[in-house]
C-alpha cells in the first residue's frame, strides 16, 4: 500500500483576522480589498501593517458570497436564520457599498475563504465569501 500525506498549507505573512475591508475593487480579473487600517504581521516583528490585498486571476463565475440574515437571535450568534447564495460579481453589483469585518480565513488550492460580518447601512448580516484564483494573493504593504 502507498500512503501519500497531504502538507498543510503554510502559514500565511499576514494575518486578515479582525481587518476591516472597506471596498472590494474588481479590476478585469484582479480583486482589491482595499482595508481601512491593514492587517496583522505573523512573524516578528509581530504588529498591525497598513496595507491591501491584491487577488489576481479571480474566477468571477466560480467565486461565491453567502450572505446570511438571523430571525431570533443577534447577528453571529447560534439559531436561525434565512440567507442568499450569489457570485461574487453579482454581489458587487448588488451592494456597491458596505464593509466587511473579516473573523476567520482559510485557504487552499486556488482558493480563499474569508467569514465575518458585513456591514450594510442599515443591517448587519454574516458572511462567508469564496474566492477561487488562478493567479497570487498578494499583500500589498503601504509604506
């Protein structure tokens, strides 16, 4: 029998856990999140970096927001709730303003997962955004 045992992913420079993304900005095929007061490094010098993040070769077709809305119970918490799955460019047509408080990511092959809150003016609501690239995910540092 041969075994073969998957490597975990690395461990991302950059950290989006708590970053607050203010714009997504879709430029042909390239995605910014353009965030409000960057993200935190996770090697040392540890500490909060300005910056944004450049995703290159987005497939807008196969890239996905869930937005989900709770009845019962406050935003996040556990219970019901009623809720939309869309593609990202729909998305960014549909809501061309908010910000999204970034809780969690993951990542993948070709892919990024980022869960947290989205903030619209008037609600808030959770979401689970799936990016599949074919190009870099890149930090963008302000100097």
């Amino acid at each position: 029998m041969h075994i073969v045992v998957k490597k975990p992913y690395t461990d991302p420079p950059f950290s989006l856990h708590d970053a607050q993304v203010m714009a997504m900005e879709a430029d042909g095929d390239t995605l910014r999140l353009a965030t409000q007061y960057g993200y935190v490094r996770t090697t040392e010098p540890y500490g909060q970096v300005d910056g944004d993040v450049l995703i290159t070769g987005v497939d807008w077709e196969s890239s996905y927001v869930y937005i989900m809305e709770y009845t019962g119970v406050p935003c996040g918490n556990c219970g019901s709730f009623t809720g939309r799955k869309m593609t990202l460019s729909a998305f960014l047509q549909e809501f061309p303003s908010f910000s999204l408080d970034i809780m969690d990511e993951s990542y993948g092959y070709r892919q990024a997962n980022l869960t947290g809150f989205l903030n619209l003016e008037d609600r808030l609501l959770e979401f689970r955004l799936e990016l599949y690239f074919t190009g870099a995910f890149q930090y963008v540092l302000k100097e």
